[in-house]
C-alpha cells in the first residue's frame, strides 16, 4: 500500500477513535484497534520501533477495555468516570518511567531506532494513559496531552508530517476528552451527594 494513503487512513481511523473516547462510547475500542494495526506498518515503515511495538501493546490494552467497558455501560449508553488514587497515579507514572528508560536503552543498543530515548518514553507513558483510560480514570486525558505535544515534535522531525498533525488534533480532542469527563465526574459525585441527602 501506498505510505502515504496508509498514514492519512491510519489517521482518520485514529481520529474517530479517540474521539468516540472523549463521548466515553465503547465503540471507541474496537476502532481503535483498526487504528493501531494501520498505525503499526506507518511506524515499521518510519523506523520508530517503539511506537510499532507500542501500537502491538495496545492492541491488547484495547481488548482489554473493550471487555472492561462493556460490563459498565450505564442507561444512556456511555461508561461512569473512577477516579484515580493518588498512590496509583505515582506507582503506575514510575513503571512507565522505567519500562521507558529500559526499552530506550534496548532501542539504542540493539537496534538502528530514530530517536529510540524519546520515542521509548513516549511509548511508555502512552501505555500508562491507555492503562489509565481503559479503568476510566480522567487523569489519562491529562497524561495524553503531555504525550501527544511532544509527539507532535518528534513526528516533525521524522517527516510524518501527516502524522504529527494528527497528534496535535489529538492534543484538542484530550482537551475535549479532559473537560468532557470532568464534567460526567463532578455530575456523578453531584448525583451521589444528593441521593444521600435525600
């Protein structure tokens, strides 16, 4: 296939997907593995190993929301917001962190990887955030725009110039994601305070 018609349809799939995230539909996990089986051949292709690995990750991660999702559908269709424990939030931002620097070391070492130290750490904190987002946890909206500002300046720099607006339309619909389930959160805790009052 065609580089370049591969990335532009990885991107539009990736754009429906992350923005059926921001409506917390549980559509969005199945075209969001379309999205990561087109994205890891964009990737292979670019030579930035981690994010072709990472997109093979997140495959399973996907699954594994798909399934999670599926049993926590409330009555208009969407999914309830859980927030997350801050002693979880620094256990699981730590393991990123390491897996990252490991497989950045890994990437140097073993292979002819672009970029492997940045493109490893942005691979690991984007497993975090997929983590974060299939337990429903809003913090992975924030996590994914640190992510996805800095993807936009490595794809650049790689000429995936496609790619790298994409994640800068991500960076918007994490915006939208982030205010979107604040939003479905604080209506929740309103809910639960006013059903105990009455």
């Amino acid at each position: 296939m065609n580089p370049a018609i591969l990335e532009w349809s990885a991107a539009g799939v990736s754009m429906l997907g992350v923005w059926l995230m921001t409506r917390r539909v549980p559509l969005a996990w199945p075209v969001g593995l379309i999205s990561v089986a087109l994205y890891a051949l964009v990737f292979a292709e670019a030579r930035l190993y981690s994010d072709t690995l990472l997109q093979i990750v997140f495959g399973g991660f996907l699954v594994y929301g798909w399934v999670r999702w599926r049993g926590q559908v409330e009555d208009d269709g969407r999914v309830a917001i859980v927030p997350l424990a801050r002693v979880a939030m620094w256990r699981d931002l730590g393991i990123g962190v390491a897996f990252g620097i490991a497989l950045g070391a890994a990437m140097h070492f073993l292979t002819n990887a672009a970029l492997p130290w940045l493109d490893a750490m942005l691979a690991a904190l984007s497993l975090v955030a997929q983590w974060w987002q299939a337990r429903r946890h809003t913090a992975a909206w924030w996590l994914w725009i640190l992510v996805d500002v800095v993807y936009v300046g490595m794809y650049m720099v790689k000429s995936l110039h496609v790619t790298a607006v994409l994640y800068l339309v991500f960076v918007g619909l994490a915006v939208m994601g982030l205010r979107a389930w604040t939003v479905a959160r604080n209506d929740a805790l309103l809910h639960n305070v006013e059903g105990r009052r009455g």
